[in-house]
C-alpha cells in the first residue's frame, strides 16, 4: 500500500447520525474524524494496532479546533480530507477540510494528537514511531495555533454524569466523541433550538475511565459575544476532564 500525503474518505449522512433538526450531529463529525485519521495513520504504517502491537503505545487526540461553515444535512454525501504536519517532539499535527458533493469547503478543522504509553498512560516521544513519511503537505486548514483554555469568569455546575460501558473506545476510556455529547448535554433543547454551534475548540487533559463523575461546569460571562466555556471535572480524582470553548451563532429560521 502506497503511503499517501493526503488521504480522502466518502461519508453519506445517514439518519442515525443527525440530530433533530436533520443536520449532522457534532459529536458524528468528531467520529468522522476520528475515522480519517486512523485509516490514514493504518496507511501511513502507524495505525492503532500496528503501534500498540509494536510499540506499546496508543493514540490520543489532545486538542482539536472545528470551524463550521455549514453542516451537512441526513442523506447528504460529503467527503472527508485529512493530512498530517511534521511531527515535533511529542505532537503530531493533524488537519481536516469536509466538502460538499460541489465541492465547497463546509468544515475546517486542526489537531494534535500524541501517543501514550498503554500501561502507565505517560507521553512518549513522537520519534518512536517514526515511519518513512511522504512529502507533507505544507497548507494548514485553518491559520490557528490551538492553545491552553481558560474560563472568562464565574463557573457554574450544569450536571454530573457517571461514565458508564456506552461510552467508553478500544482504549476503555472515554471517547473524545462522547465528551462532545457531554458538552452539547448542557444546554436544553430549546437552546440547540435558538442557536448552533459555530466553532468549537477541545482540550483533552485527563481521561475519563468506567464509573467515573465528570461534573460540568459552564462559563456564561462572554455570552453576549457569543462565546461559552465549559469544562469538565473528574470527581473521583479531582481532576479536569476536559476544556472546551464554543463559539455560537442564531439558528436561521426555517
């Protein structure tokens, strides 16, 4: 199998994978992309298995920022791009474009994933794994550097959750898809009905295990400007979960 610079893969929005009102749901984008890096990262020799296997290690998505252009309706088919940065020390740089079937770009985003040691859950260096790369594609999805996050002001708790089998991966531990459900869990439904989100930035600092409490946490104070930010705790070891910042905008009316 040739090793690709870039690597492209056809989805059509299916009906389990939207949510009321018909469009893509955005923790399905986050699996979408979930998906594209690994099949890459299999094409690239350095797939989940073959790095576990090899080399005891393990995948972790540590930042992500999505900017939505628009989102793709159920029934729609749309094709996911990815491509990866030259590593640095310990990151690996991973971005994303989603295109329509007329070929507008409807999503960017960028990551930074990392791998971790299967057993003690430490960072490892990225030159463990090194495989013999083709050329990278130099062009970035988005001009963003994803960064450390930090409140605007006062937090309050929104909910607690316990983490239980339907949300846990491969790696049993919470799956960076399932913390954005947790997320879009903190606002009512009449709030998802008033707006959507139009940008979201993750940071993934500790991770979540079976039986775990994650307590949300909501920061309003730049609601005004459109920005919320919410993070989650694990109670069980009073630690942070996750950050994460969103940038939201009116539904159009129908």
């Amino acid at each position: 199998m040739k090793p690709l610079s870039v690597y492209q893969d056809n989805f059509t929005v299916e009906m389990r994978d939207v949510d009321f009102t018909g469009n893509l749901r955005l923790s399905t984008l986050f699996g979408y992309f979930q998906d594209v890096a690994n099949r890459h990262s299999h094409n690239l020799g350095i797939g989940f298995d073959t790095i576990m296997r090899e080399f005891g290690v393990i995948w972790a998505l540590i930042r992500i920022r999505v900017d939505i252009i628009r989102y793709p309706a159920m029934n729609e088919k749309i094709l996911v791009e990815t491509w990866p940065q030259k590593p640095t020390n310990l990151e690996f740089a991973r971005d994303f474009l989603v295109y329509d079937r007329d070929g507008n770009i409807i999503v960017r985003a960028v990551s930074t994933w990392a791998i971790l040691d299967i057993h003690t859950r430490k960072l490892k260096r990225a030159k463990l794994i090194a495989p013999d790369y083709p050329p990278f594609r130099e062009e970035r999805a988005l001009d963003y550097k994803l960064r450390r996050l930090k409140p605007f002001g006062q937090l309050e708790m929104v909910y607690k959750r316990v983490i239980g089998y339907s949300d846990i991966d491969m790696n049993e531990h919470l799956n960076n898809t399932k913390y954005v459900d947790l997320l879009m869990d903190c606002f009512s439904v009449e709030s998802h009905k008033a707006n959507y989100v139009k940008s979201i930035e993750f940071n993934y600092v500790n991770e979540a295990l079976p039986g775990d409490t994650i307590v949300l946490y909501k920061d309003l104070t730049a609601a005004e400007e459109n920005m919320i930010y919410i993070e989650g705790i694990n109670e069980k070891v009073r630690k942070l979960a996750f950050q994460s910042r969103l940038e939201i905008a009116p539904r159009p009316v129908r």
